[in-house]
C-alpha cells in the first residue's frame, strides 16, 4: 500500500528467496566454575580518583587451584568493538585467593596499589571510569561479538549504561573517580546477570596476600539449548525452497529435531546433522514445489542428551496465483498477506508511485474488493486499459497513525501486458458518513451525490481538497463537550469524510482545483466524481481517497462577499486576527530597513517568548502580508476593530498599521488605542484601532495583567456621536496547541483539545473580575467581549461567560440561517471567534457576522512564501482573501442615543448685537418658546450652529461634535419663553449669522 511520498514507502523486501536467518536469540553465558573478575577499578590517575591506576581483581571461587597460561583481559569502551587486550604473565590462584592486576594510570599524587601485583606482559588497558565491558579470556584471540558466547570467555561484565554487551538483562550499575566495582560476596557470587552480581563501593583492592575467602562448592548449572531459526520461508509459485535450522549447547550433546506442530503436506524437515564435538547441528526445512498458497506456522523442536528441549517457529510462505478479490479477501487483511502471488486485471488509473488493477468482471461480493494497488516506488511504466498479469509481494500497508491498513501489491517482479484498450465500468455510490468504502478500496467508483469541500489547507502542500456530504461543522460548536449529541456528532462526522487528491504523491508544481480568482473555496461544491478508491496519508492524517480519473466539476456555491453583510447601523465593531503581523523579521531586517540583519528577535520556542519571531521571515513576505491586511480592514469599514496576534512591540506595529490603512484610503480616518500598561508575556498581544469621527475615547485602555492572562485581554470605553457610551474587551485566549501529559491541561478526549483548564481560568477571570471592573470604571452597563477565544460556541470558557449573562451574538444572528464558523481544522468548521454582549447591550445589537475571508481559503494563496513552488507564490493577489487563518467577525450597533434634537417643540427670534469696545465682544440673545403643549424636561441644550469661520461663541457650556452649546435650566413648561444670552468673538468684526437647535439629554 502506498505512502503518499514515494520515497518515504519502505516497508521490509520481501524477495523471491528471502533471507533464512534471523538475529539468533541472546544466549546465556556459561557461569564461570573458578577464575573471575571481582574487583574493577577504571579511574586510576584521574582527578579525584582514590588509586594512581587502573586496576582488576581476578579471583578462584572454585576447590582447585587454576594456573592462567597465555590468558589476557580484553576490553572495550561502552558499545565499541573490542580493541583493548592486556595480555597476561603465567600465573597461579589458590581456592579463596585474590590476584591483582595492575593497568594504566597517570596520576602521581594518589597512593600507588598495594602490592604484590601482576603487571601485562603487554598491552596494560586503560579504562573508562565510569562505562565499558571487560572480559576474562583464556586465550590470546581478539574478541568478535558484542557480549561473546564462545568457550574462550571466562568471564564478562559490562558496566554503566551506555555498554551494550553484559551478562544477563543489562549492565552492572556505573562506576566513577571514587567508586569502584565489587562482584558480590568477596567474589563467590556468580549468577550471570552482571547488575545481580556487581555492586558499588569504596575502591579496596586485594592481592594473593591478602586473606582467602574459600566459596565453598560451586555446583555446575546446565546451560540451555540455544535455537537459530528463520523467522519465515518464503516459497515462490511452482518452485521448492528451503531454510536451515540449527541449535547449540556449550554442555551437552544435541541428538534430535522434528516438527511438532500440524503436518503440512509439502513441508519436511531433514535429519539432524551434529558437529564433530557434538555441541551443535542443523536440519533443513523444505517447502516443495507443489504446495498450495497460503501461510503456515512450522514449529521444530530441538533434544540433547540431557534431556532438554528447545523449540522455534518458522513461517512458511507459499506463493502463487489467486484472483484480486481472493486476495482482498473478506477480513480486515489479505489471507495471503506477506506472499509471493501472481494475479490480473485491468489498469484503471496510474499515480505517481503506482497503479490500481480492477477484475472487470468482478465476483458480485459486496464484501470482496474487486481491486488492488499495485506498489512500483516509481512512475508505473504499464498504460491505462491494459490488462496486465503481475506478480509480487502481497502486504497490508498501515500509514503513520492509520487505524486500519490497505492491501497492495509491492516488490513487484514481473509484469506481462495481455492485453490493450480495455475498460472497467465504475461502480455507483451514493457517499454518506456511513458509505462502506472498505469494501471498495482501490476500485473505480462513480459518486451520484454532490460532496462538499470541508477544507482546502492541503492543496497547495499535497493537492488535496477534503470533501463530505455537506459541510461538517465541529461537535462542541454545537453541543455541550461530552454530551451525548456532541459525541454522536463526532462520530458521524469521522465518517463521513473523503479526500479528494491529485494523484502526485509530492508537492504539486501546479495547484489542482483552482477556480475563479485563483482559490478554490470550502463549501464549494463538487459533482461527477469519478475516480478509484485508495487510502494513505493525508493532510489530516490518514484516510480514504478518491483518485479522480475525470476532471471534477467544482461550482462555486461559496461565493466571495467583498464586505460583510450586515442590517444598516449607527456603529460597526469587528474582531479581526491579523496572523502574527510583526514589524520585525527574521532576517533582522525591519519595516522601515529591508536590508539590515540586525535580529531583534529569534526564531523559535526556546528564545524569550516576546522576542520570537512569528511573522514575515523577510520584507518581500512582510509587504504580501501588509497589504492583504489592510485591504481586509479597509472593506470591513467597522468603526472600532479589535486585533489578535500583532507583535507586542510597544504601539509600534499597531501604529505602522494604522499608518498603512490610513495611507489606502487617502486620508486620515483610524487612529489605534494606546497600549494599556499591561501588553503581557507573549510575543503577540491584542491591540484597537478607532475612527476618531465615529467614536470618542472615554478613558484609557484598561487590561488585566493577572498571572493566568499570558496575553492580557484589553478593554477601551467609547462615546459615540450620539452620546451612547460603551466598552469592548478583546480578547486572546490560550492556544489548543501545545498539550500537557496529564491533568487539566492535557487533551481530555471530550472535543476540548489542549489547555482547556488554562481557558477556563481566564474565562472565569474575565467574566468575575475584568468585566465588572470595566463597568465600575466607565460607569457604564454596555460591554461587548470580542477576540479569539480558541474555544467553540459550546466549550466550556464560553458556558462560563454565557451563565455570567453575557448574549453570544452569533448563535443570536447566525445560527438560525447557516452553521456559524470563523476557523476550519480538519475538515470541521467552528467559531474560536466570539461576539459576546452584556444584557444591555445585546438589545442595541442590530445584527452580527463573520466575514469569510480566510478560513475557507486555501492557505497556498497567502502571503507566506516558503516551500511554494514559483507557481504558487505568483497565485497571491492585493485582496482581503486569506489575510489570516480566521475570519472576523462584525457586529451592528445601534446605540441607544443619551439625547435627542427637540427643535421642532420650539419657536426661536433672535435679537440684534451690541459691541461693547471695552471687552471687544458682540452680545445678543435667542429666545426660545416651548410651541410643543408640553413641559420639556432638562438638561436642554441650545446649540449654536452655522458660525462663520472667526467667530467664537465665548459663553459656551461646552462643545458638542465640533458645535459650541449653551445649558439653561429645565423644565421648561409648555408656553414658556426663555431668553438665552449670547456673548461672540468677532475680532474680524464680520456679520454674525448662526441657527439655533435645541437638544434634551446628555452629551
């Protein structure tokens, strides 16, 4: 079964004859009936170390004296071959008597060994201190194996844990400057398990002089028969193959082998051929030229004359002929999964890395594939509609992660053409969340329903485009985490996915599947698919494919909107994330010095988090970037816009980015709001920008700098023209990426993902600390909580702030005409993008969107240059499309206003002007009368509109939207005339012409 890169499909060649002979078993080492090592000590002469040398104790836990002749000590370090070798005098060791072995060492200042000592004749070892093996060999020649089982090997140890050769399970603990090795029991212990018998402790070496230590009896212990068998026989059609089995034991006689397991006709074993001493022998196992195909367990057991016994298995593997459904077979794997078989059909479709073989026929089982895969590694030579016999390995490829595997054809060693031009009829499915695509793998197919384009992140990276039957919106968008609906949403929407692929197994030259505008966009449709059935990885994973043999018709249902549609308001507020726009880069230039290399920040995750680097790698990438942005802010048009992920620098790029969008639309309409104190930790920070003529500041921003806020939500109150005030709060909060092991962090498996507990935290701080404090401060009920909360519609950090009172505006406004959705990942589309409104705000709301500007565009077409191909860096455009991974969201206001114009209840008469050439003023009066038949209440207004240029209203209240306004007195009762004193500054001494307009309420 395929990889989706051919280069990286490397499963095991299985050839016509295989390799017989596995790794043998690790065999136990003989325990040693006299001479071994008891005491070692490698740090002689080091710093520190207690001795100026090396040292090893050899010692006679046996009842006989021995006397070594041409015997050495062979060492080698950690997992080296064996190099050392000190080659030892003759010498004698009584029962119960130590002989100490004098090796290398540099040092002067420490106490030189106690003596007598035996010194190599050549050769003295210097050893580690800490980690390497030593072996006592009885004679002079070099040792070949790792940890040797030969009669030669006295004795072993391997010491620390970086040796790889040791008696038993592993090695002896780690010796050091001041630590030396001690074989248990003064050297009587001997258990061939080198971490059992060896301990540390204070280096004390002993000689022949020092006192014995008789061990007693040492009782033999019979070693065991050790097997060397293949582990499989791989028999081709027609033809007879054998293996060698063999076994050996370094204390008895082997004298017998026979299977044990079933008889399988054609399979024999030959008799035991034992070598001259006795110790080993083999038999050959046989598979003969007539056996049927299948797979067959062997097991052969080993005797000796002791009595023992000791078995190994072999897979026998018998290849021949079978039809594509027998070997797609009814299970899960192919009956003849690892066989050499011959099988044919018709080529339907070629890939880069193979073909698919259909039976055009079939054998009318729905639960038999009629096809199979037929792995080349390299671009297939055989042509569409040629029926071909082909014979190779059948194997069950599992992709990384897959939870299933795919059968295929691999190793293929012939292939005949028989035939040309012929055709296999698709078969027609209908495609649902339950379609049996098992049951259909790699076989030509043609869909009736239309399919859904559910992402398009892969296209330009692998020529994918996942498709479902409808659009699949995330689980915990919908429901409560957990829940049984969530979980049944789950389900089916893991079903119900198809990826629709370009047959290229690399990154695509060209990108498939573009349409209109160079995109191609999720929730566009796709009809008349025709194609075959594979499975492999994918950009999400693993799953199943459509290989399209036809082009796929794909209509533009998800059309582009060049703004957001929303009802006409007073106000626009949107929440936009801008993708990580630093002014900064990581080539160490800036946006005002496209060539310096002087880095103000580093890339990756070990640096400072505010000095990553996680924007534009360069200013050709940077200028892409900038102007997506600005032209995605430019068609929102929104009066307040709240911005995630711009580079926590000060107010430095927010302020570039003002000055950018600023600069597109000619003239100065967006100013930012200042930093608050707190921008927090992270590299990124969320920031504001206005329209001065729309909206007032109230105050300045207010953030909450508390620990669990690593990117501090931000709060400014405004003031529109109509008096209204209110307050928005954007927000940032932790990432699903990054999973803890365990804990409130980790990935509970509920749809959550990471770092669920952190988000309800902040969530819980937002709504019991921050919100509160915002309306304290500005006095004003009116709160609108924006930004990416990385938390869908029904997860838990919104549940918390919906039972604090806070109205979620989409599932308010977009909910009841389509699923609302501002981030599509794996091919499910959710809001991490949030509108949340106070009570008293959420009935001055006139409507609320998303703009889909980003998440149903393939990201092949942003700004990002890297790992394109030329062709899909030149599919970039000077447009709002794919300006980010998120969409924004836009909310309507229509603020309830704090005063009304009430001219119409009055009639006004205007009296002359006085100058008066001491204070160089002009006075004069209006006098108002209430016309409406009612008392009006105050505060009342007068504004004083139409002053030429030059002239000064100097008794002003105050000033109004740029118009100076006098404050009398209310009520004013039905009837009533009241005069309204007037004082001008007219240095120009021009005609004073204005009108007048009467307000009620609060400016």
């Amino acid at each position: 079964m395929k990889k989706l890169v051919a280069t990286i499909h490397a499963p095991g060649k299985l050839t016509v004859l295989a390799a017989l002979l596995a790794g043998l078993s690790a065999p136990a080492m003989a325990v040693s009936p006299n001479l071994v090592i008891s005491q070692l000590y490698g740090a002689g002469g080091n710093g520190g170390s207690v001795y100026r040398a090396d040292y090893v104790e050899i010692f006679n836990r046996g009842g006989t004296a021995v006397t070594a002749t041409g015997w050495t000590l062979q060492y080698a370090a950690a997992a080296n071959p064996w190099t050392g070798k000190a080659v030892l005098p003759t010498f004698t060791v009584e029962p119960g008597q130590y002989v100490l072995v004098q090796m290398q060492g540099s040092g002067t200042a420490q106490p030189a060994l106690p003596t007598p000592v035996v010194v190599p004749s050549s050769g003295a070892l210097n050893m580690s201190g800490t980690t390497g093996r030593l072996a006592l060999v009885n004679d002079n020649v070099t040792l070949a194996t790792i940890t040797p089982v030969t009669a030669n090997v006295v004795d072993m140890i391997g010491f620390g844990t970086s040796a790889t050769g040791f008696e038993g399970t592993g090695p002896s603990p780690a010796a050091s400057t001041t630590l030396a090795l001690f074989r248990a029991n003064g050297g009587c212990t001997d258990t061939d398990s080198n971490p059992t018998d060896f301990a540390t402790g204070t280096p004390a070496p002993r000689t022949s002089d020092s006192p014995r230590n008789l061990c007693g009896p040492v009782v033999p212990v019979a070693q065991p028969i050790v097997t060397s068998c293949p582990a499989s026989l791989m028999r081709p059609e027609g033809l007879a193959a054998s293996a060698t089995l063999s076994a050996s034991d370094t204390d008895s006689v082997m004298n017998g082998a026979m299977i044990t397991s079933a008889p399988v006709t054609g399979i024999s074993l030959g008799s035991l051929a034992v070598s001259p001493n006795g110790h080993s022998g083999s038999a050959t196992l046989t598979a003969d030229a007539a056996m049927a195909p299948g797979l067959h367990a062997v097991t052969v057991k080993f005797t000796n004359g002791d009595a023992q016994e000791a078995s190994c298995t072999v897979n026998v593997a018998v290849g021949g002929r079978a039809s594509i459904m027998e070997i797609q077979g009814t299970g899960a794997t192919s009956p003849f999964n690892t066989l050499l078989m011959t099988t044919s059909g018709v080529v339907t479709h070629k890939v880069t890395n193979g073909y698919f073989l259909q039976d055009a026929a079939g054998d009318g089982n729905p639960s038999t594939s009629d096809a199979l895969f037929i792995f080349t590694s390299t671009a297939p030579t055989v042509a569409v509609g040629n029926l071909v016999e082909v014979q190779g390995t059948i194997t069950e490829y599992r992709p990384s992660g897959a939870p299933r595997t795919y059968t295929e054809m691999k190793d293929v060693i012939a292939t005949t053409v028989l035939a040309t031009g012929v055709s296999v009829t698709p078969t027609n499915i209908d495609f649902a969340s339950n379609a049996d695509l098992p049951r259909m793998e790699s076989m030509l197919v043609s869909i009736n329903n239309s399919l859904t384009i559910n992402q398009t992140s892969y296209l330009g990276e692998r020529g994918e485009l996942t498709l479902s039957n409808g659009r699949r919106e995330t689980a915990t968008n919908r429901f409560r985490p957990g829940t049984p609906e969530a979980i049944a949403m789950a389900a089916a929407n893991a079903t119900n996915e198809l990826t629709l692929d370009d047959g290229v197994f690399v990154r695509p030259t060209t990108t498939p599947y573009l349409g209109e505008n160079n995109t191609v966009r999720a929730g566009d449709t796709v009809t008349g698919l025709v194609g075959v059935i594979d499975y492999g990885s994918t950009g999400s994973g693993a799953g199943f494919k459509i290989q399209p043999t036809t082009p796929p018709m794909i209509s533009r249902t998800n059309v582009r909107l060049a703004a957001p549609a929303l009802p006409a308001a007073g106000l626009k507020v949107a929440s936009a994330n801008v993708l990580n726009f630093f002014t900064t880069f990581l080539d160490g230039a800036d946006a005002w010095n496209p060539t310096a290399t002087n880095k103000t920040c580093t890339e990756g995750t070990n640096a400072p988090s505010r000095l990553n680097c996680r924007g534009a790698d360069n200013m050709p990438e940077f200028i892409r970037q900038r102007d997506k942005i600005v032209s995605e802010l430019v068609a929102l048009d929104a009066d307040v816009v709240g911005l995630m992920e711009i580079q926590n620098n000060a107010d430095t790029a927010v302020d570039y980015l003002v000055q950018q969008l600023n600069g597109r639309i000619g003239f100065p309409v967006y100013a930012y709001v200042p930093a608050p104190p707190a921008t927090g930790t992270d590299a990124i920070r969320v920031a504001m920008i206005y329209k001065p003529a729309s909206v007032a500041l109230v105050g300045g921003a207010l953030s909450d700098g508390n620990s669990v806020n690593h990117r501090p939500p931000m709060a400014q109150t405004f003031k529109a023209l109509n008096g209204a005030k209110f307050s928005v709060i954007v927000n940032h909060l932790k990432s699903k990426a990054g999973c803890a092991s365990s804990g409130v962090n980790s990935d509970r498996g509920d749809g959550q993902g990471c770092n669920n507990g952190t988000r309800v935290n902040q969530a819980n701080r937002l709504a019991q600390y921050f919100i509160p404090e915002v309306v304290n401060t500005s006095g004003d009920p009116d709160v609108l909580v924006i930004g990416d909360m990385n938390a869908h519609g029904f997860e838990d950090p919104i549940h918390i702030l919906n039972q604090a009172g806070l109205v979620n505006e989409l599932e308010r406004f977009v909910r009841p005409n389509e699923i609302p959705y501002s981030y599509v990942f794996d091919g499910e589309s959710g809001y991490l993008d949030h509108a949340l409104a106070t009570a008293s705000l959420d009935s001055q709301i006139a409507g609320a969107t998303e703009w889909h500007t980003n998440a149903d565009e393939p990201t092949v077409i942003d700004y990002n240059t890297d790992g394109k191909s030329e062709e899909g860096k030149a599919l970039w455009t000077n447009d709002a499309f794919r300006s980010s991974d998120h969409d924004p969201v836009v909310v309507a206001l229509n603020l309830t206003p704090t005063f009304a114009d009430i001219s119409a209840s009055f009639s006004f008469l205007r009296s002359g002007f006085v100058y008066n050439r001491v204070t160089n003023k002009f006075t004069g009066s209006v006098f108002l009368t209430n016309t409406s038949g009612a008392a009006v209440n105050g505060p009342v207004h007068v504004k004083i509109t139409g002053l030429a240029s030059g002239l000064t209203l100097d008794n002003a209240t105050g000033m109004h939207n740029g118009v100076p306004y006098i404050t009398v007195n209310g009520p004013i009762a039905a009837g009533v005339k009241i005069t309204v004193p007037l004082v001008f500054g007219n240095p120009n001494k021009i005609g004073i012409g204005y009108t007048p307009a009467v307000f009620t309420g609060n400016f």
